[in-house]
C-alpha cells in the first residue's frame, strides 16, 4: 500500500493462492479497491477472464470503476516465463508493519 501510494501503479498482482487472497484482501480495504481473484486470461488492460461454478463456466470481467486494478492469477492458467526473459527489477524501501507487537512463543 505505502509502496502504491508512492509509485501510482496501475496493476497490482498476486498469485492465486491463500497468501496472495490475504494481501489482496487486505490491501484492498485499505485502498478501497474490490480485487479481482483467479484471472486465467488477461483480454485487456481492464477486462479479464476468472471462472465461475467451480470452473464450469468463465466470466468475462470489466473493472471500469478504478484506475488500480488488484489482481490474483492463476498460476497454472499461464506458460511460464523464458529463463533469458529480461525485467526491470526494483527495490522497494517499504516501512516495516507496527501495528502488530510478538508476545510470546508457547507450544
């Protein structure tokens, strides 16, 4: 969230799991953004494909309202990247999260 409001992304994405379902959830609170969980096709900067009835149908998606999409894919429903492929890659100074304090440790 600190990094997007420094950056003005346009897309945020996650991978389709438990720990990308959290963060887009939770991001999107903050945000005030409806994330858009389990894209397989991306048709354009704006619509996507994410199946309905436990995949037995796919919907197509229009996300008009926002200008920041929050996006999970499905990893499986994507070839994988070239090996050689080159990306601009970039660190990121985020602040540490304080809102929450480790107590203890007990079994």
């Amino acid at each position: 969230v600190a990094a997007n409001e420094k950056h003005g992304y346009s897309h945020i994405i996650a991978p389709g799991t438990k720990f990308g379902a959290n963060y887009l959830g939770r991001a999107g609170a903050q945000l005030g953004v409806s994330p858009i969980s389990d894209v397989v096709d991306v048709l354009a900067e704006d619509t996507f494909v994410r199946p309905l009835y436990a995949g037995n149908a796919l919907a197509k998606v229009i996300s008009k309202s926002s200008p920041l999409k929050l996006i999970s894919i499905r990893p499986t429903a994507f070839d994988k990247a070239e090996a050689d492929s080159t990306a601009e890659i970039e660190s990121l100074d985020v602040p540490a999260n304080e809102l929450t304090e480790w107590l203890l440790e007990s079994v």
